[in-house]
C-alpha cells in the first residue's frame, strides 16, 4: 500500500469495479478508502466488501455544501468524482479555486 488516501464521489457500478480493483491490487486499504454517496444500498455494498463505516459520506452534493465537502478533502490525495451529475465538474473548478488554492 502506499500511505495515500482515496475518496470516490458515487458509488455505481464503476468505482465498485474500481474500488474492488484497489482492494485486490494492494494499491489503497480498507482504511484509506472513503467513499461518498447518498444511497443506502451503496453503503450497503461498500460495508459488505469491507469498508469502514466512518469512511462513508453520506451526502448528497449541491450548490449548498460542496465547498464544505471539497475542503474537508484537503487531506485526500487522490480523489474520484463518479457522480452522474453535470453539475459536479462546475462545482469541482469553483471549489479547487475556493477551498485548495486559498
């Protein structure tokens, strides 16, 4: 493993192929594995293949708290976004300015 931290926005059928590959391939660890997502079943998932309680979000973004979401990633190296909202990638650009340039 490489002492990185992940999080995946959403938690559809790609980042579970993605988050089983991570698994398998020794690349991130059950501990340094968060994912975000408002569904009950993606939780369901994601503690079934052994994921942390506390590294799963559940929220939902919009224009209101992505800022608050995005700053609290400060510590996340690499980060995911697998969410099918177009909005997303505008919130993504307004928040790199906001919350990690700043």
């Amino acid at each position: 493993m490489n002492g990185s931290k992940i999080t995946i926005l959403g938690l559809g059928a790609v980042s579970r192929s993605l988050v089983n590959l991570l698994i398998r391939e020794k690349a991130f660890s059950f501990d340094d594995i968060r994912v975000a997502d408002m569904s009950e079943e993606a939780y369901s998932y994601f503690s079934s293949i052994g994921g942390k309680k506390e590294n799963f979000i559940n929220v939902r973004f919009d224009s209101k708290n992505y800022l608050d979401i995005f700053a609290d990633m400060k510590k996340v190296i690499f980060w995911y976004d697998l969410l099918t909202d177009s909005m997303t990638r505008f919130w993504q650009k307004s928040a790199w300015k906001e919350a990690f340039i700043s």
